[in-house]
C-alpha cells in the first residue's frame, strides 16, 4: 500500500512539474523617436555648455525661478565639484535621445569626462548620462523641469 502510494505521489509531482501554463505578454512597441520642440532641445543643449564651461550664473539662469531659487550659483560650484571629482572634467556632449512622458520630454544625454590616474602618468575619459526634463510653458516657452546625471 505504502509502495503504491509512493508511486502514486510521484506520478503526479512529474505529471504537475511539466504541464505549466505558457503566458504569453503582449507590449506596445516603442515609438522610434519622440517629437519635441527644438527650443527644448537647445534648451537642454545650453544647460550642458554652461555646465562645461563652469558658467553657475549662465545655468541658473536657464532654470526657472522656482528652481533658481533652491539651486544658486553656490549649489553649481558644489555640485560640478563634486562630479569633477567623481568622473573628471566635463569635456564634450551629445544628444541620445527623448522618452516619451507627455506633456513632459525627458531628454538624455552622454556627457564625456577626462581625468588622470593617480599618478598624473596616463589621461582616460569616462561617459556618464545626464538627463533634463523639458516642456513647454503654455505652449510658447521651453523650460526645464528637472536634471540630473544617472
């Protein structure tokens, strides 16, 4: 009895483990290329050349009042500080792409760095991403509703 039971219990481990259910999802495409306004394009641009160029008074004043009055000239001096650190120093950028989250744009962009070892003996570069967040304000004027390096 023990023994038929044994079998019994196998039988349907073995019948259980290979009739699983096959799901099948389905996903919507992605959309090759976001369409956004060349103002919020050279906008995001302008951001990263005075970011670049060490210009703090020439990147607050891209940013909204809302968020020029959190992030000062004070906060830049920090912040690329503290990337220049990190990565090196900012020489160059180009354009990825925009994700789609309407009404908004979030833009990405690669940034390349170049430090020295250690020693000062050999020059490398690095390439690190940067997203800004842009939109339009009522329609007519581009502005950035966030940015950062991922």
């Amino acid at each position: 009895m023990e023994r038929k039971f044994f079998i019994l219990l196998v039988s349907a481990f073995l019948v259980s483990s290979f009739c699983g259910c096959t799901v099948v999802y389905e996903y919507a495409p992605a959309r090759e290329e976001v369409k956004i306004a060349p103002a919020e394009q050279e906008l995001a641009r302008k951001l990263l050349q005075a970011f670049i160029e060490n210009d703090a008074a020439g990147f607050v004043k891209l940013l909204p009042e809302s968020m020029s009055s959190k992030f000062t000239e004070e906060a830049f001096a920090e912040t690329r500080k503290a990337v220049i650190e990190s990565v090196g120093e900012p020489m160059g950028y180009s354009y990825l792409t925009t994700l789609e989250l309407a009404p908004l744009h979030p833009q990405i962009w690669k940034v390349r760095f170049r430090r020295s070892n250690v020693n000062n003996s050999k020059e490398f570069t690095s390439e690190v991403l940067f997203k800004v967040v842009t939109g339009m304000a009522n329609g007519q004027e581009a502005v950035v509703t966030a940015f950062h390096f991922l």
